[in-house]
C-alpha cells in the first residue's frame, strides 16, 4: 500500500523496532564501511582509551535507525534528508557463542511535520540504548507522491 499524503497527520506513528547489534555486526560494518577504528571491535585497545568497553559506529547506529523510515515509505529512495547529532554511544558487550545480541537499539519514529507544498512528511526518530537517547534531533524527510 503506497503512502498518501494526504492521510497523514503530525504526531502519527510510524511505528518502531528494536535491532539487536552484535560484534560480528560491527565487525561487518567496519568492512563495508572502511572504518577499522579498533574502539569498534577490541576491547583492550577501547578501554584503553577510556571508553567503557566496544561501541557501535555512530554511522551504524544512524543507518540502523533510518532503516524504520525507509521501511514505512516503502522506498529508501524517497527520504531525501536525514540528520542527527550523536550524543551517547551504544556499548556492544562480547556475546560470542551464545544467540543474545551485544547491544540492543530501540527505535520509534512520529509525523513530525508536513510540508504541502513540498509533500513531504519530517519523521522525528526516538533512538535508544539503555533507556538513554544516543541519537538526538534525529529527522527524515520523505518525499511522498
């Protein structure tokens, strides 16, 4: 079913997701991404630098997060802006040889304003880990038919 701009209201849910994060995912991240930064994969070395243990890449998270957006439009085409700012980082513990993720992001996402002429919806996303925000002003506009 193709979104319509018309039946869309500010404060409207679009829904929201949890995304369980492992090593192994940041791991893969870091090949696609050419970001082998080893804060995002050893732990003597992040602790080290006094963080408390592994985090996510910040651009990981911020795709992660989006990906709710691009799900709802029903084409990762039509958002045509996305921005946030980073404010806490996600600690992904070692749960190698078990089925648990490392970490788990909570993400829900609202109508947070629509413009007509342009036909576009802004969608504020709520990010979470812990039950601390680790995103913050997080917006997408999509563009809609």
């Amino acid at each position: 079913m193709a979104l319509k701009f018309e039946e869309l209201a500010v404060g409207q849910e679009i829904g929201s997701r949890s995304i369980d994060v492992t090593r192994q995912d940041l791991v893969k991240y870091a090949g696609a991404s050419g970001d082998f930064n080893p804060i995002h994969w050893n732990e003597s070395f992040a602790t080290s630098v006094e963080l408390p243990g592994v985090i996510a890449h910040g651009m990981f998270t911020m795709g992660s997060a989006v990906q709710l957006v691009s799900d709802w439009a029903g084409d990762p085409a039509a958002v045509v802006d996305y921005q946030t700012r980073f404010t806490k980082p996600v600690l992904v513990t070692d749960t190698t040889g078990t089925s648990e993720p490392g970490a788990v992001i909570e993400v829900a996402g609202v109508v947070g304003a629509l413009d007509v002429d342009a036909r576009t919806a802004r969608i504020d996303l709520t990010v979470t880990f812990g039950g601390q925000k680790v995103l913050m002003k997080s917006q997408a506009v999509v563009k809609l038919a």
